[in-house]
C-alpha cells in the first residue's frame, strides 16, 4: 500500500504544492471555459470542450516538467513549450476549411483561439495566473468587440 500512495503523490511534495497545483488546474479549466462558452455561443466547431481540454491538458503538461525537476527557466521546459506549440499548430490546423467551389477560408479565427487556449494553459502551468487571466479577457474582447468593427466594414467573421 505504501509503493501505491509514493506512485500516487510522486512530484507532490507537500499540501502546499498540492494546492498550488489544484488551484493551476481549476484556473486552467475555469479560463479555457471561458473561451470555449463564447466559442459556443458564437456556434462554432471548437467550443466548451475543446478549449476546456486545450488549456488544462497544457497546464498539465508543464505541471508534469515541473513535477519533475524541471524549473521554469530550464532548457528543457522550454522545448517541451516549443512541442506543445508545435503540436496544438496541428489542432488548430484541423479547425481549418477551405471550400472548393468558393474562395474562402474558414476557421483560422478558431484556430488561432485554440492555440491561445494552449498558451493561457502554459502560462497557468508556470504560474503566471494574472497574465493568463489578462489574455483570457483580451482574448474575449477580441472575440466579440471585433465582431462590430467586421461587420461595419461588410466582413462576414471567418470563425
């Protein structure tokens, strides 16, 4: 019993770190709700679930190195940023369409939501809660707000 509860609290030290790293995970998921919410309520493809897993699944990530050993200057949790980067390039990629008999693309604005999903979730990994939540906010503004200006200027949103 006690090699299961070492496995199950490996990189967990102490309450301290465990709460720290509840707290991460919750901001994670609470901030990636709030990204997704507008998606959805804008009906697009990627929304609740998908940005909920994008932020927290990077948060874990980084949570992961840190648990580890790695600390948030290292060279190594850098190119485990590069590859989270990398990686969620493919997802966003896969949000985009480009139909044939029209010239126009659309979903480059969910794919570019997507990957700053990914990067509030770094951010909360590496504990920078208020620059997540500032993007988060600045995300949201730019989700909505512009919607205004684009259909002023007789755009249709590329969602």
């Amino acid at each position: 019993m006690e090699i299961l509860w070492s496995e199950l609290t490996a990189g967990i030290p102490d309450r301290r770190e465990l709460t720290i790293i509840i707290i991460r995970l919750l901001a994670a998921t609470f901030l990636g709700a709030a990204i997704g919410y507008e998606r959805e309520t804008a009906g697009k493809a990627a929304g609740l679930r998908t940005h909920i897993l994008v932020t927290t699944g990077t948060t874990v990530f980084i949570l992961g190195c840190i648990g580890a050993g790695m600390n948030a200057h290292s060279d190594a949790i850098s190119r485990v940023i590069q590859g989270i980067v990398t990686g969620i390039g493919f997802v966003g990629a896969g949000s985009i369409l480009k139909r044939e008999n029209e010239r126009e693309i659309h979903g480059v604005t969910t794919s570019a939501g997507i990957w700053m999903a990914a990067a509030i979730g770094v951010t909360v990994g590496l504990g920078g809660l208020g620059l997540a939540m500032m993007a988060t906010v600045l995300t949201l503004l730019v989700l909505r707000a512009t919607i205004w200006f684009e259909s002023r200027a007789g755009k249709e949103s590329d969602g």
